[in-house]
C-alpha cells in the first residue's frame, strides 16, 4: 500500500507477495486433501489477488471483527472457500490445525464459508449473490454508517452469466459506489467446461463500462500488476472499480492448471503438488488496521406513536403498515426501508417522506433489493424490504441464502391473493406464505386489519431471522381496538362458547369473511368458533388444539394456493400424534382471472357462502 523508493525493497516486497501466494495455493491443497473434497483449483486462480489485497490493502482487525472501520471482503465465488480459510490462516486468525479441520462435522471451515466465522459477513456459495450483497454494504457505508470501509467482492467468471450480477453492477454504477471494488477472477473454466466469454477480459469490461463503473484489465498472476491495479481502484474516487483478472484455474500446478473436468476435486497427488509450488510456507501477515471510525449514532429507544384505527372504519393494511413504519423509524434510528419502485403501492412511501435519508429505491430489481438488504444489516441496520408479494418470488434465493447467513431481515409483501381483484394472476401473491414458511427459522405474519398490521410491524422490529408481513390491498373493516396485544406466535379468538360445534381458522382477509359465515351459522343455531391466526410460523398450538377438542371439525380458509399455507400451518399442531380433528380445507384451487375482489372471493370458494356450506357439510356427514 506504501510504495517504497528503495528498487532493492520494491523488489523484496513483490517477491514477498509471489510466496504469499504460493502459500495461499499450498494451503488451499491441504485444506481440500484433508477433507477429501473442496474446490482448490478455484482457489489457486484467485491466490495471487487475493495475496496481494491481504498483504497490501485490505484493512481490517481480526481481533475485532466489529470495528465500524473494518473493511468488507466477500467472497461472491463462496466454492473458493479454502482460499478464504487460507488467508484467515495467513492473517493469524486460523491455526494450521484449524484449517485441516476444512469441511469436518463440528467445524466452523464448512464447505463455503458462513457467518459462523466472525470474520466472514454472510453466506455464500450460490452464485451471483456476493456482488449484489456488496451494493448493500457500500450502500450502508456511505449513506448510512458514514465510514471510509471500502467493500471487496471477488467474484467468479462463470458467476457472471447471473442476472444478479447485472443488477448489482447497474445499481453500484447509478449510485457512484466509489467504496466498492469487484475483482473478477476469469479463469475461463467453470463447473462443467469453458465459460461463455473465457479469457476475453475485453467482453466483461465492456459490458461493465456500460454501467458506469470504472474497469482495469489484469494478468491475475502478475503481483505487481495486481499491485497496481488495487492502487488504481483506491485512487477512483466517483465510480465503482472492477479488476478484470485473467487467471489459471489450478494454477503452479501442471495436472491441473487450465484443465477441465478438475473442477470440485482434491488434487490427486496432493504431496506432489505440494512440492511442485514449492512446499509448505508460513508466512504471516500483518494487516494494515482499519481507519479510526465511529458509526453514524442511531438513535433508539421508545415506544413508536402507532397510528390508532376506530373500530368499524375500513383501512387497508398496507396503509397502516405504512403508517405504522414511519411511526417507528421516528423512534429507531436504525430502521431503513427499501423499495422495489412500488412504494407508493406498498406504502413504503410513508417511510420516504418521514425519513428519507433512510429510504433506499431499488427499482424493479428485487434480487438487488433483497441483497442490499442483507448486506446493511451486516452493519447492524434493522430493514425493511418491501414489493408485491408475487414478486419476491423472484428473490427466493437470497431470502434462502439470508437465513444461512443468520441474517436478521424484514419483508414486507403487499397486494396478496385473489382479493387484489381486477388485476389477475400475474400480480397475485399465492405461494408466498408457503415459500416464508418453509425459511428456517423464519416468522410469518399476516394481519386482518389496520391495528393488527401496525402493531406487528413494530412487533418484526424486535425478531430475529426472516420475518415476512403479508398486507392486502383493499380495505377491510377495523375490528380490534387500538390497545389490542398481538403477540408474535398468537392468534385471536373471535367468537367462542363450550357449545361450538365447529371451529373456522382464517388470516388476513378471510378473517371478515370467517365471521359472516359464523353469523350466518349462529342464525341457523349452529355456534361457531373463529380463530384469526394472525402468526402462522409460530403458529398458536394451545389455542388450535382446545378447539379441536372442543368442537372436533376444523375449516381453515386461506387467499392462497392450498400448499404451504394456513391449512398446513394449522396441522402443525396435530403432528405430535394426537388425534387429528375431522378438517376441511378452503384454499384458492383455480387459476384466476381478473374480477371485483367480491367475485374472486366467490369464484375461489373462500367467501363466508362457501364456509358456511363447509360447516354443514362437516356437521351433516357421518364420521
């Protein structure tokens, strides 16, 4: 990082970083060899970038992995991982023992790298996550923590066919993240041969020119040319960096190098490849610290001013989730928002009025906005991503690879079910309660009315992992007061005696639709109990299985496909091998068109009509 007058120095240093690298690849063999698996060829492309950014300009305290000044390193190419655990060796923060560990039940060195290794910020090894997830913490650097961190991504060439990828470079280049510098290892082989544009560094680069980013073309061997080209990145100061390296995969060693089909697979002779790269090194290097820093103080503390809804009023749920957000960025200073360019649907808007500073517009990239997300709570931000709920379909992956990395995160997904009406299918979140509740460790919500929404929306705030909130479009009548308690893992019963003969268990908007029909039922002198699970993961046990006792017919009625949804929530509670209660399942079945939210109720079969003929059925057939 400090170039030396001394040409004797200048030489020895250089010299220095080719042993590094050597060391890098060496280790790279025994961590693979030991496990027996491991992709070392991947490894040993990327060794000499990654000797000369350890030794010369990554800043970061090993000892101190939350230092606000810490940089960033991700490694997007996540299979690369013995190169991660080797610099981490490298760096004194790995013992040799600890790195023969690599890939061994109860190790922290898993087969790609997570955050169970303090040092290493997020999950990753699906590719074409790492860069985007970078946008995000040179997001929350500049903008948010307000610290000089510089954030480097290595990635991989085969990654780059990722439409992912193309997100992250489109955005980094629009908001000028002059923090962030993306190294791309294009060693031309990828898991089954060449990639699509091998060693034509001349093809990235021009692509990524085309985004606004500032590009460097690199032999990825050369240390003094890689040497130089971080120099040039530092230096860049309006633009986002990529260093296009042209590497070998497998490189020093000739069984391997530049060779398909070597790919995901210990060296065969990992002694004799050893020896070939010139033996076993300890080198170690001490890394420059980090730049004095103080993160931006957040303010917190306090009970949000929730919005209050008059019991009777009819208000949609998204507005009192919008409402109810801006009310509680007033009070957290770590709350920020994040917009699929649907926010003045959403009601995400809301926060961008109130708290703009902290309202990021990701435009329609959901993959993009989902990944910024994750990579601002690395820093400790607590975010809220908000689209349609159909359209977080489109980044499953990363709320996938969110919950690996341990990730705290809200989403937020309105215009759920066939009750959005006109618009048809396509806009229609359907599968959305199933895809969150098969997250691990995720929280799924979905409130009935304005008051419920608000208050869980504060409630997320204060969760760990995944939380996902369902809203609705429409309006829908208020019918909890303003002081109602809605804990997460509740449910609310709506009407309940000794006598109930049947018990309906709806969510969200199929709760009004639940009491009609228990009012029709009450009429005909059949008493119905009501039950709003509002939180289907955790789903209210206790209370599902005194109704069961209690009346012994269940019918759940959900605005979603049957799979996954609250019909599969509610047999939770009936999978410790009790009885299970006589079940009927109302859940959207057809494919549907466009109609009035009225008539796509109907026509789905989950309007109070079809439960209440539910109800008979069930009291009327023999069991």
């Amino acid at each position: 990082m400090t170039k030396q007058n001394d040409p004797g120095a200048e030489t020895a240093r250089y010299d220095r970083l080719r042993e590094l690298g050597q060391q890098l690849r060496v280790d790279s063999v025994r961590a693979a060899d030991a496990a027996g698996s491991g992709h070392p060829t991947s490894s040993m492309s990327a060794a000499d970038l990654a000797a000369v950014l350890l030794s010369e300009y990554l800043r970061y305290d090993f000892a101190d992995p939350e230092n606000p000044g810490n940089d960033h390193l991700i490694f997007s190419k996540g299979h690369a991982s013995p190169l991660v655990y080797s610099m981490g060796k490298a760096a004194g923060a790995l013992t040799d023992e600890q790195l023969l560990t690599f890939r061994k039940n109860g190790s922290l060195l898993e087969g790609h790298p997570t955050p169970r290794i303090p040092w290493v910020d997020v999950a990753t090894g699906s590719l074409g996550q790492g860069l985007p997830i970078g946008v995000g913490l040179a997001l929350a650097g500049r903008d948010l923590d307000r610290v000089p961190y510089r954030v480097w991504v290595l990635c991989g060439d085969s990654e780059m066919a990722e439409g992912s990828m193309w997100e992250a470079f489109e955005h980094a280049g629009y908001e000028k993240l002059a923090n962030l510098t993306a190294i791309i290892d294009v060693n031309r082989l990828g898991q089954r041969g060449p990639t699509r544009h091998g060693w034509d560094l001349d093809a990235y680069a021009r692509r990524i020119r085309a985004f606004d980013w500032h590009t460097i073309e690199v032999d990825g061997h050369d240390v003094e040319a890689v040497d130089r080209a971080y120099a040039e990145a530092v230096a860049t100061t309006d633009k986002p960096t990529a260093i296009i390296a042209k590497t070998r995969k497998g490189q020093g060693v000739r069984e391997v190098a530049d060779q398909e089909g070597k790919h995901g697979k210990p060296l065969k002779d990992a002694a004799e490849a050893i020896q070939e790269l010139g033996g076993v090194r300890d080198l170690h290097v001490d890394v420059h610290p980090p730049r004095d820093a103080a993160s931006r103080l957040r303010s917190g503390g306090g009970e949000p001013e929730l919005p209050d809804y008059k019991v009777g009023d009819a208000v949609a749920t998204r507005n009192a989730f919008g409402e109810a957000l801006a009310a509680l960025g007033a009070v957290r200073g770590d709350v920020v928002a994040l917009d699929g360019e649907v926010g003045d649907s959403t009601r995400a808007a809301f926060f961008a009025d109130a708290h703009g500073d902290r309202y990021f517009e990701c435009y329609i990239a959901e993959q993009q906005m989902v990944a910024a997300a994750v990579g601002m709570q690395v820093r400790g931000w607590v975010p809220y991503a908000t689209t349609f709920a159909a359209f977080l379909s489109r980044a499953y992956d990363f709320v996938r690879m969110a919950a690996v990395s341990r990730a705290d995160l809200n989403l937020v997904g309105s215009h759920a079910g066939v009750a959005i009406g006109e618009d048809g299918p396509s806009q229609m979140g359907l599968e959305d309660l199933a895809a969150f509740r098969a997250v691990h460790g995720s929280t799924v919500l979905y409130p009935c009315d304005a008051n419920q929404a608000a208050r869980l929306t504060a409630a997320m705030a204060g969760e760990r992992g995944i939380r996902y909130l369902r809203t609705s479009r429409g309006e829908s009548p208020v019918i909890y007061g303003p002081g109602e308690d809605f804990p997460i893992g509740g449910s609310k019963t709506l009407r309940a005696t000794p006598e109930d003969r049947v018990t309906i268990v709806a969510a969200g908007i199929t709760v009004h639709e639940a009491l009609a029909a228990a009012d029709t039922l009450a009429g005909e002198g059949v008493p119905a109990r009501v039950i709003d699970l509002y939180s289907l993961k955790p789903v209210d046990l206790p209370t599902l299985r005194e109704a069961a006792e209690v009346t012994g017919r269940i019918i759940t009625v959900e605005d979603h496909h049957p799979e996954g949804g609250l019909g599969d929530a509610v047999l939770d509670a009936f999978t410790d091998g009790r009885p299970v209660p006589r079940l009927a399942r109302l859940a959207v079945r057809t494919m549907p068109g466009s109609a009035s939210p009225e008539e796509q109720l109907r026509a789905a079969g989950i309007d109070a009509q079809a439960i209440a003929a539910t109800a008979r059925g069930l009291l009327t057939e023999t069991p």
